[in-house]
C-alpha cells in the first residue's frame, strides 16, 4: 500500500480529481468530493495492475501543496 496527496477540484458540472507527483493521465472525476477521490483511487490501482509499479513516472516527494492566487499584469 502506498499514500498519494490527491487534488480534487470543484467544477461546475462535478469534480476532478488528481495525484500530485505523478506525471501522465491519472485522473478521476464524479458528482461529489467523494466520487472523484474514490474514481482517482480506482485509476491510480488500475495504471498499477495493467502497468506496473514502475509504470508511474513519480517525482520526488511532496511534503505540501498550497493553492494561492496572484494578479498578473498583462
């Protein structure tokens, strides 16, 4: 068993949900937080069991991730 940090985002029409410091297509959604936390979780097992432990291309180890907003002048 392995731990990932997961984003879920809040759409208009649901939710997404992603691993942090994995690259490639790993994603889940659904109506709810839950939905999509659950989704991710299937398809991070999936992408193991059909590829392989080694198959995710994982980044080093991420302590935090923070949301901020900025302004930008264009």
């Amino acid at each position: 068993m392995k731990q990932y940090k997961i984003v879920v985002e809040r759409h208009t029409d649901g939710y997404v949900a992603y691993p942090i410091g994995i690259k490639g297509a790993v994603v889940g959604q659904g109506d709810t937080h839950e939905e999509a936390l659950r989704d991710v979780k299937s398809a991070i097992k999936f992408h193991l069991e059909t590829f392989g432990n080694d198959s995710l291309d994982v980044e080093p180890q991420i302590v935090e991730a923070f949301i901020e907003e900025t302004l930008v002048e264009v």
